[in-house]
C-alpha cells in the first residue's frame, strides 16, 4: 500500500500547481482590468505600457494621457484591491480557524463597527481638518479600539472562551451600530459619504495609500502564517492542540490581534467592504482544502482577484460602491455553496 | 498483578504525586497519587462527577495542578516545553469529531506537529511514522478518506493513531470507547493492550465501561469524589462493596467463565416491601449453593421475608448475593467439603427459621451434609419445600445415596416446588 503516501506528496504538487494558476490568474486579471473603466485602454496598449516602465520596449505611440489613467488612477486602484482583498480573506480565514465556525469574518468582533464609527465621526466632526488622512487614520483608531474592548470583556482569568469572544463581538458592534445611526441621524451633514465609507469603495486610491498600507499587511500576513498550523490543530479541539504542543491562548490572543490589525489596516482606507472575509476562504476551502498552510496564501490570492474584479465593475457602473457589488454576487454565491453542501457536516 | 516486573530501573515511569486540582475555587482533585509503568495499562474508573477527565486533563498539562507534582521518568512535567511535553505525552480526547474535510492521513500527520517546525514540511520519514500509527491500529486503509465521512470508530482508531504518531511514552485517552459499537469497543481496548504489551507505552484510559476495564486494564484506579477510593488488581478494586459505595449501585461481580476476569452486573433493585412487618416475621432459610438460590433470596427478600442461607462456597454467587441482600448465610472455603462448624452452624440457622427450602443443587460428598440439616428440619415438623426441576439422578455425584435420601425426603412430607411463584405460594 504506497499509494496514500505518493499522493500526499502529490498534494504538496497540487499546492504548488494551485499557487502557480492563481498567481497566473491573477497577473491577467490586473491587466485586464486596467483596462475596464469610463476611458477603455486595451490590454495590448498596456502590456506595451508596463513594458516600457520597466525599460523592456518603446512606447511612443501610445498619448500620454493613457499613462496618467493607467498609473496613477487604475494601477494604485487596483494594488490596493489586492491588499484590501488579500487583508480580508486571510483574517476570515483566520477566525473562521480560530472559532471553528464557518459564519465568522473579520467584522465580527466588532472591526467593522469599530472602524465606521471612527470614520463617521471624522467625516462629521471634523472634515478634512487635517488632512485627507483623518478618515482612515480616525477608522483605524476606531476598528483597533473595538478590538481592543470586545478582547478585555471576552477574556477571563487570562483565557479566552471563544464562544463568549462572539458573543460579546455581536453585542458591542450592535452597540457601535447605536452610535453610528445616533451621529448619522443627529449629527451629521455628509449622508452620502458617510454611506459610501460604509459599503467601502477605491475611488480614493493612491499611491501613497498603497505604500502605506502594504507594509502593516504583508507584516500581519506573514505572522499570521506562521501560526498556519497551529490553525490546523486547533481544528481538532483547543484541547487536543494543547496536548500537541500549541500554546492554545498564546495563539488565540496573537492570532485576534493580528487579524484585528490587518482588518483594519484594510478599511481604514476603503470603508467596510463586506463578504470578501466571509466568501473567500470558503471557496478556498473548495478548491485547495482546509490545510491552512495553503488555505492562508491561495484564499489570499483569490481575495486580491475577486476585490480587482468586483472594483472593475463598480468602475463601469459609475463608481458604485464596491461593497453593493460583493454583497450582490457574494450573498447569492454563498447560498448556492450553502446548498450545495447541505449534506456536509461542515455547514450545519 | 504483575506490576512488580514492568518496572524498569527499579522506578515507576510516571508517578502523580499528591496531585489537588481546582476549577476556580472547587476542588475536583484531591491528593492524587499513584504511578504507572512502561508497559501497563491503567483503568481509570469512577461513577460521573469523580473526577476522571479532570484527573487526565491535569495529566496532559490541560489543567494546572494548584498542589502537586507529576513525574515522567523522574523529571517535574511542568518544566518541560510545550512541544518537549507533546513529545512525551499525547491525549485522545473524549469528543473527536472534526468538521473539516481532511484527509484521514491530514489528521494523522498533524500528530508530527511536535517534532516538526512551524514552517517544516512533513518528510518521508514524518509519512512513514504516520504509516506505521495507522497500521498499528488498523486504520491505513482510509488514509485517504476524508475524516468527515468516517463512522465513529474508525474515526477513533485515526485519532489514536495520530497521537501515536507524537511517538509519546504516555497515552492518555478519555473514554476511548463509548459510543461505539461492541466490535469497536474490543479492536479498540485490544489494540490498547497491544501498545502497553508490544509498544511498552504508559495507556492510561477513562473506560466507563467496568467489565471491559476489568478484561484489559493491568490495574484500575477507582476514583469517587475526586479521591482514589482503591488502586489495585480488579480483584481488588472491583468488588460490589465498592462499586455500591462509588457507584451506588447493586452489582454482582463473578468470574467470567472464558477469561475468568471480574465479571460485574447488575442486580435489580429491590421490588416495594409489601407488608414488610407482617412478611417479616417469618424466616425462610435456604440450602442453595451453586448459585441456586441466588433468584429465590431475591425475590423472598423482595417480599419482606427474612431470609437465611447455608452453607455456601465464599466466591459463590449465591454468597456474593445474600451478601448484598444482608442475608445470614454459613459460608466455607471455596472448594471445601462442609466442616463440623458449618455443618453446626447450619444447622442452628435453618432450626431458626419457619421453613426450610431445598433448592435445586447437586450433590458431591462435600456437600452431602446440607442434605441432613434437610432431613433434620421435617424431624422437627419444619415445613420443608424442596425444588426438583433437575431429575436427582442427574445431579446425584455420591453413587446414589443423595438420590436415595433425596427421594426419602419427598416421602416423608416435603413438599415439591417447580419455581419461585410456587415458594410464595407455600408460604401462604
């Protein structure tokens, strides 16, 4: 009996395999979609463009204007889709680890609440005071501060039950709603960008919001593989991972701060965007299975891919906010895979 | 047992000293001590609530002891690294279900987790590790089938075999085999055995189940209110005294008749005492043996009546149920012919009684004097019922003289009984 030992190292191939078509996947999607938006620039034109930046051809016939549009709007665009998304999808997939439960995302313990508050009163107390940086950095405050208080109701004598962890997520974002509905009924003058925050959106993108972002996110995402698996084995009971050799609430705690951190790293910049934490490592899950050491880099990947589309779209349809097109294709998806696997444990 | 011999180095392997645990101010554990050799199998057993999972959760690191020291090999547990303490001790917890679909061979090889880094891909050797867990305990066949769809029991023998694949010298396992079915529960408890005969591990398991711990655990440990009530043999530990002073519970313990292990079961609890002070005053005195009469004290005790009983072997269950029953009974030495004292004391005790029942046993020249305290009790005008079920002749071993006296008995007045209904009968 050699074969169920050929094919695990087969597995380690089809990972391999795996991240090479994503990757691949993903290099198309951003050039294809650098070509989507109100001015069409064709894919050729920008491939040639790319080129040219790295020195490796002539670009002389294509006008300049194009350069602008492709490099400083849709290319910054489209790096922050993959940071934003790649954010997400790692902390989803880190909770829905951490709790065992296929429902959670990075919004639920209170991230989301968290950050909008900060948000909304930024852009209703004090708008572009300072600077056009206010709003993410007051959101950031907001999503971490969130964290911080659902993490210190939840934990008990130094331990954290995550059930109670939950709970308390739901009963303080329900809380922050409170605020949130109280500022945008009272208090505020800026309805429309208020809402646009909330479903998140890229229409601000920059560079200088890329170069900030990509350093707090790629560090949360290579710390929150290290504990790759950890996750694995906290599958099996908090207990039997004990006894395996994981230090349970030491990884528990790492784990919530950082996919705390990098979740609000993520909307700080681009309001709340929803689904992508939730949908993403499902499919994931589907396509390379439940081994977090290939779940964490692929659902990442396929985070970046959706977000990049889903923008393209939201491009096209006259910068909708990009949250009503995840929602819209998201919430529709995930019940035809809730159907789908009706019959596995997993979803019940 | 055979303890003495496990021993290496003239020292017990793990040794769990006055161990007390808490769960925040209640006290579940209380001066816990005991040892375990490689090579054995410890039982551990206890009515719920005793503190069996609390005790192998302070074993497995889980839960802190607040007093107390548990020893590997001599080394304090608690100074160990966390991936150092997996390597040594490995646990199958009471709940394994899993919800996510890895593969049989996924689950197992998370069992190298201690011996692997956090970035370290398994090796060929991790998998051969793996593969010989697997086929240690019967399991390599669903490598890879995926955990999810597995029944209970093979998701058990998986889970064990991931365990072993942490190469422990410690095997905790909380109640290996409750809900599985009988064939489980054997291939389980067998492959337990195998790992302490041939593996020379330390198995120390919760089992609920008393008979199959007292088929395959070296030792038992009953536990009853977070003490160690008694540690010892299964001889030692599991008698019906003690199992009604943890459990609550009426039990007969036998001697299997194949493997001659403990053998405990249950025994109804008494019917309602009808008119007990009436019933009460009459005595009913048995010659049994064999566990003859065993039904009969049962039912007349149920009654009310008073009830004694003579003479039977120690060991016997006739003994081992007027035991329970509080029933005076004239007992001799296992496998001794009836002395002059018994026979005397017997006779003092069927004298006392109102009436005088002959139950269905055979006769040896041991026995043979039960027959006279029979035939003294219609000398003295007793009523004598005497049972018949089994011709005399077939349970006559003294060349006929049995039969003879037997039958001499039925003519001289005793009267013939099929069963316990027509006992009561008579009585009235």
């Amino acid at each position: 009996m050699v074969k169920p030992k050929t094919a695990y190292f087969n597995k380690f191939i089809h990972w391999k395999m795996m991240m090479i078509y994503l990757v691949a996947i993903l290099c198309v999607s951003i050039v294809l979609t650098t070509a989507i938006g109100p001015v069409y620039v064709s894919p050729l034109d920008i491939i040639a463009l790319l080129g040219s930046k790295l020195h490796l051809c002539e670009t002389a016939s294509i006008p300049h204007k194009y350069e602008t549009i492709i490099f400083q709007i849709r290319l910054p665009r489209i790096f922050l889709g993959l940071l934003v998304g790649l954010a997400l999808a790692t902390a989803g997939t880190t909770l829905q680890g951490l709790f065992k439960n296929p429902m959670a995302d990075p919004y639920i313990i209170g991230i989301a609440s968290g950050a909008a508050v900060g948000a909304v009163m930024s852009i209703s107390l004090l708008p572009h005071f300072f600077s056009i940086y206010t709003t993410p950095f007051m959101a950031f405050l907001g999503a971490v501060f969130a964290t911080f208080l659902v993490y210190t109701i939840a934990q008990t004598g130094g331990r954290i039950a995550v059930d109670t962890l939950l709970l308390t997520g739901i009963a303080v974002s329900l809380f922050l709603s409170a605020v949130l509905s109280f500022m945008m009924y009272r208090v505020s003058h800026d309805l429309a960008g208020i809402f646009f925050w909330l479903m998140g959106g890229f229409w601000l993108a920059s560079w200088a919001q890329v170069e900030i972002a990509i350093l707090p996110i790629f560090v949360c995402f290579f710390l929150i593989y290290m504990f790759a698996k950890d996750l694995n084995a906290m599958l099996l009971g908090e207990e039997s991972a004990q006894t395996l050799g994981i230090n349970v609430e030491a990884a528990k705690k790492i784990l919530l701060i950082l996919s705390a951190f990098i979740t609000a790293a993520a909307v700080s910049f681009v309001g709340t965007i929803g689904f992508v934490g939730l949908i993403i490592p499902h499919i994931t899950r589907i396509l390379v299975g439940p081994d977090h050491r290939i779940l964490f880099p692929a659902s990442a990947l396929v985070g970046g891919i959706f977000l990049v589309w889903t923008d393209a779209l939201a491009r096209v349809l006259g910068e909708m906010p990009v949250g009503i097109i995840t929602a819209f294709f998201g919430a529709p998806f995930f019940i035809y895979l809730l159907k789908k696997r009706k019959g596995s444990k997993y979803y019940v | 047992m055979c303890s003495n011999s496990l021993k290496i180095n003239g020292k017990m392997s793990l040794e769990i000293k006055d161990v007390d645990a808490h769960y925040g101010s209640t006290k579940i554990l209380d001066s816990i001590n005991f040892s375990a050799s490689h090579g054995e199998l410890m039982g551990i057993i206890g009515p719920n609530g005793s503190g069996k999972t609390t005790l192998l959760r302070t074993i497995s690191r889980i839960l802190k002891p607040k007093v107390g020291t548990i020893l590997l090999e001599g080394r304090d547990v608690q100074g160990m690294k966390d991936k150092e303490f997996s390597r040594n001790f490995a646990a199958v917890p009471q709940d394994t279900t899993i919800n996510f679909d890895f593969s049989a061979l996924d689950i197992v090889l998370i069992g190298r987790n201690p011996h692997l880094g956090r970035l370290e891909l398994e090796t060929e050797k991790d998998i051969e590790i793996a593969r010989r867990s697997m086929e240690l305990t019967n399991c390599w066949r669903l490598a890879e089938r995926p955990i999810t769809e597995l029944s209970g029991g093979e998701r058990q023998l998986v889970i064990i075999a991931r365990a072993l694949t942490q190469e422990p010298k410690v095997l905790l396992l909380d109640e290996p085999t409750s809900h599985l079915d009988i064939k489980y529960q054997i291939e389980i408890m067998k492959l337990l055995k195998r790992l302490t005969t041939e593996e020379k591990l330390i198995v120390i398991a919760v089992i609920h189940d008393l008979n199959l711990a007292a088929r395959y655990c070296d030792r038992l440990v009953l536990l009853h209110e977070g003490k160690i009530i008694t540690l010892g043999t299964q001889t030692q530990v599991l008698t019906a005294e003690n199992i009604k002073n943890t459990f609550g519970a009426s039990v007969i313990v036998k001697k299997h008749v194949l493997t001659n292990q403990c053998y405990v079961s249950p025994v109804p609890s008494p019917l309602k005492h009808e008119n007990k002070n009436e019933a009460g005053r009459v005595t009913i005195h048995l010659i049994c043996g064999g566990g003859e009469g065993a039904s009969l004290m049962h039912v007349l005790a149920a009654k009310g009546y008073s009830v004694t009983a003579g003479v039977v072997n120690l060991l016997d269950t006739d003994y081992e149920v007027a035991k329970l029953l509080n029933i005076p009974v004239v007992a001799e030495a296992p496998f001794s012919p009836i002395t002059q004292e018994a026979f005397q004391a017997h006779l003092t005790l069927a004298d006392k009684a109102n009436m005088v029942v002959l139950c269905n046993i055979p006769f040896g020249s041991g026995n043979l004097k039960n027959l006279e305290v029979a035939e003294a009790a219609l000398k003295r005008k007793k009523a004598l019922l005497v049972f018949d079920t089994t011709n005399i002749e077939k349970r006559d071993f003294t060349n006929g003289e049995a039969a003879k006296r037997f039958i001499a008995l039925k003519t001289k007045g005793a009267l013939t009984v099929k069963n316990e209904e027509e006992v009561l009968k008579a009585i009235k």
